[in-house]
C-alpha cells in the first residue's frame, strides 16, 4: 500500500551568476524598502530603507549597490527595478527610466502563490517575492506575472479627474439623502418637489423651523453643483 506524504515545499533556488542588481521597491507614505539582490554576494537579499518620496536618496542607494558590486566582482552592473502601481502612481516608474534604469510596473495580483501554504503579508517578505519574481520574469519564464503598462502622464491626469468627478458624485448624493432624511423625521416636505424659491413645497409647513433645512439643502446643492460642473468642463476636449 502506498502512502503519499504530503511534504512543504522547497524554496527555489536563486541563480548566483547575475548579470544585474535586481531590485524591489515597497511604497509607502513613510518609507521605501529596497530590496535588492547583487552579483557577487551570494543567496543574500539585503534590505534598505529611505524616506518616503525621497528620489534623490533612492539614487544615492543605487550608486552604493553599483560600488559594492563593482568591488565584489570587478564589473560594473546595471540595475533592474521592479515595484506595484500604488500609491505613488506612475511618477516614479518615469524618474527611474530617465536616469536610464530599467523599470517595471507589476500587477499584484498577477503574482504566483503557493496555494498549499497560507502567505503572510509583510513588506520583508514582499520584497524578497517580488526581487524572484522579477529573475524569474527575466529569464523568459511563462506566466510568472504581469507588467502594467505605465500610462502617459495626460492619461494619468484624465483617470484622476474621473475619479474624482466619480466621487463628488457619490458625496453629492449622500448630502442629498441626508437632507432627505432629516426633514421626512421632522414631516417637512419633499425637497425634491420644490422649485427654485422653494415655495411651493412649504405651503403646508411652518416657514421659521423649515427654513433652516432649505438653506441647508440650497447650500449642499450650489457646492455640489459647482463642484461637478467644474470637472465636466474640465473633461471636455
């Protein structure tokens, strides 16, 4: 009788000879992790961190892997970054392709898992997962991940503005519903049914306590109006 064992599975192996420093960038408001793997310094993934947004002393980290690789092995090495599209949107995938460093944008979600083990999430362990990912996309392999394509920078601003016309809109209506709501407890009117002067829907209701809920909706409506109108103009070619 055959007894199949059900053993963990082992970590792949990283190929030592490089031709590059690969390295991956974790994002955040507060800091960036680099993660980076060189020639010349074996399995080891070293970690660094700079203060969120600070390119300049992102730069400055990459020259000291480029001299510590070149001390190691004699060679001069270029660097291939990888990081998620996220916070920091595009704007830094742009920087590093003018400084001549190859860039890539990964989508997170297209990342192979295991699935016979439960993944922890931290930045530590992200950054060494996306440093593999990025040999193994390099060496050719299939369906390891896939790259975004980095949008242009008028295309980013035209995603921006529909996204934030998308949630006016949504405040918009949650303004109006509130209004609604607190004159339907208090048997005022439909605000709905009023016309510009908001007098044909008060006729039934005492004007010195509805008043102040008219003013209310009349205020929330010109902003939200203003507000939308803006970002309608703005939208057209």
């Amino acid at each position: 009788m055959n007894v199949v064992t059900d053993k963990s599975e082992p970590l792949t192996a990283i190929h030592t000879q490089l031709g590059a420093i690969f390295v991956s960038l974790e994002l955040s408001r507060s800091s960036w992790l680099i993660t980076s793997l060189s020639p010349g310094g074996g399995e080891k993934m070293s970690k660094h961190s700079v203060r969120g947004s600070d390119f300049a002393g992102l730069m400055q980290r990459f020259a000291q892997l480029q001299e510590k690789a070149k001390l190691r092995t004699g060679r001069s090495f270029r660097i291939i970054v990888v990081h998620e599209a996220g916070l920091d949107g595009f704007w830094l995938h742009r920087a590093l392709q003018n400084e001549g460093i190859e860039s890539h944008v990964v989508d997170a979600a297209s990342i192979a898992t295991s699935r016979r083990r439960r993944r922890a999430k931290t930045d530590k362990i992200d950054g060494e997962t996306l440093v593999r990912t990025l040999l193994a996309y390099k060496r050719g392999e299939p369906r390891v991940c896939a790259m975004v394509k980095a949008p242009t920078p008028g295309e980013e601003d035209r995603r921006h503005l529909c996204r934030e016309r998308k949630a006016l809109t949504a405040e918009r209506v949650r303004h109006v519903n509130r209004i609604k709501d607190f004159c339907s407890a208090r048997a005022y009117p439909d605000i709905s049914r009023c016309d510009a002067t908001g007098a044909s829907g008060w006729k039934n209701s005492k004007p010195a306590t509805a008043a102040p809920c008219l003013s209310i909706s009349k205020r929330s409506s010109a902003v939200s109006s203003i507000g939308l109108s803006f970002f309608s103009n703005r939208s057209r070619p």
